[in-house]
C-alpha cells in the first residue's frame, strides 16, 4: 500500500513546489491574456466599465486600417533587418573573442555593457549621435567626404534604419554570449580531425563551426525574431513613429490605440493578430529546424 501511495506523495511535493510559479503564471500572463483576447471582441475603452460584445468588428476594422498594415510592414522590414544583422554581428564577434584568449574577459563585458543599460537612455544618447546638423556621426561621414549624409531620424527612408542600426547595436552582445558558450563548447578534436584532413580556417568554419553551433544559432534567430516584433521603446523615444508613418511599429500601434486615443478592445484585437504572427512565425521556425539544425 505504501509503496501504490509513494509516486503520488511525489507528484504531491512536485506540484507544491511549482504551485507558486503557476499561480504568478496564471495571475499575471495566462489571465489577462484571456481576458485580453476577450476584450477583442468588444469596444471597451477604458473608462465604460461594462464592455458592449461587438464579435468580430474589430477585425473586420483591422482589414480596412491602412495605418495598421503600414505598422505591419514596417515590423516585417525592420524583422527583415535586425534579426540577421544581429545574428551576423553576435556570431562574428563570438568568434574573434573565441580568438583572442587574453582580451576574451574584457571585450566581453565591453560588448555586453549595451545590453544591460536603460534602453530610454540608449535611444536619448543615439538620438543625438544621429542629429543630422551637429551629430558626431554626420560630422564624422562628412570629414570622410561624404557631403550629403544621411538625415537620420529626421528622414522618412532613413529614420527605421537608424533605429535598426541602434537596435543591433544594444542587442547583439546578449547574443555574443549565448554564442561564446557554444562555441566553447565545441569539442577539439573535431577541429583537430578537420586541420589533419587538411582543412583551412574557412572549411573548419563551414563544416565544423556551424554545424555544432546550429542548436544555439537557432535558439538566437527565434529569440531575435520574437524581440523584434515587440520593439517600442526605441520607436517611442528616438522618433515617436515619425517622420509621418516611417517607423510607427505593431506595439507602437497598440500602444497609440490603447494608450492615446482608449480603444482597448481595438488595441486587443491587435494585439492578438500580433500574438498569432508571432505564434505563426515560430511554428515555421520550429518546422524549418530540421532542415538544417544538427544534434
């Protein structure tokens, strides 16, 4: 009898332990993401404490909203330009610190350094680098001799681009690390067996590198994917979703809707078509793993 109730006792303890992560789990995520699903489906706006249920008018809004499908697409270009720069840059500056065993410690914590600070004070700082009169990047670009830089922030073809330039730049070291440590987890002999076959830096790179970095390169590239559909911070503090249109991001919408003009429920529905293209986008993630991620 004692030995029919010891795997309950256990499923008993186990349950206990993670009970507090479950209810945190259920109080601030699981809930008021139904409840927030739920308010999609209505015009709440904040302030009248008895939504009226509207169906699917919100969505159907969402179809017609010309502003929403500018916000989409300006997600998916700069999706299009973070998550590969960041990847490029992370991988290539994990494999120089790999390289240089004696500066690895510093040059780490140089490269991380972005990613630990306020994201607020990140975009006030780049927003004055970025100053297209008295900028020290201009500055700099025209002492190159280039005599018509870029205006930046200030301009509707550069302004998403600027943003994706300082976005990388804070992110990548995060990533640089994730990295590192797979890297460093390589074994050596494979390395070893590659240079007695005679191959060089590249083809060790190509054949060996990549190949046991995959597992970890992947989980960078669904990170970098799901990070950049939730930028805000960088649109709100450096260009406000301007010039015009320009840069005005999906949770930058949301928050324009929910936050200035108090359509909740229609901030809801865009929230929950950002919840799917997220969930849509890693699900293809996940069915392309196979293809090229080796175990």
């Amino acid at each position: 009898m004692n030995r029919r109730l010891q795997p309950l006792k256990a499923y008993a303890t186990g349950t206990l332990f993670i009970l507090p992560a479950l209810v945190l789990f259920a109080a601030f995520i699981f809930i008021p993401l139904l409840y927030g699903l739920f308010m999609s489906f209505t015009d709440y706006g904040g302030f009248n404490l008895k939504p009226n249920f509207t169906g699917l008018d919100n969505y159907k809004k969402l179809l017609q909203d010309d502003y929403f499908a500018v916000s989409l697409k300006n997600n998916l270009v700069y999706t299009l330009l973070f998550v590969p720069l960041t990847a490029a840059f992370a991988l290539f500056s994990a494999m120089a610190l790999n390289a240089v065993l004696h500066l690895r410690r510093y040059l780490r914590m140089a490269f991380y350094f972005p990613q630990i600070t306020s994201m607020v004070s990140v975009a006030i700082v780049w927003g004055l680098l970025l100053n297209p009169i008295r900028g020290p990047v201009n500055q700099v670009l025209k002492a190159l001799g280039i005599s018509h830089p870029p205006e930046w922030l200030m301009s509707s073809q550069w302004a998403l681009i600027a943003v994706v330039i300082v976005a990388v730049w804070k992110s990548f070291g995060y990533y640089m690390i994730i990295l590192l440590a797979g890297i460093q987890g390589i074994p050596e002999y494979l390395y070893e067996s590659a240079k007695l076959d005679g191959a060089g830096a590249f083809k060790r790179f190509l054949y060996v590198t990549l190949p046991s970095l995959s597992p970890t390169l992947f989980m960078v590239l669904v990170l970098t994917v799901i990070n950049s559909f939730q930028v805000f911070d960088l649109v709100s503090v450096m260009t406000d979703g301007g010039p015009g249109r320009s840069t005005n991001v999906l949770v930058f919408r949301i928050y324009q809707e929910a936050f200035i003009h108090y359509r909740m429920g229609y901030a809801a529905a865009m929230s929950a078509v950002l919840f799917l293209i997220i969930m849509v986008v890693s699900i293809v993630q996940f069915r392309l793993e196979k293809k090229w991620v080796t175990y």
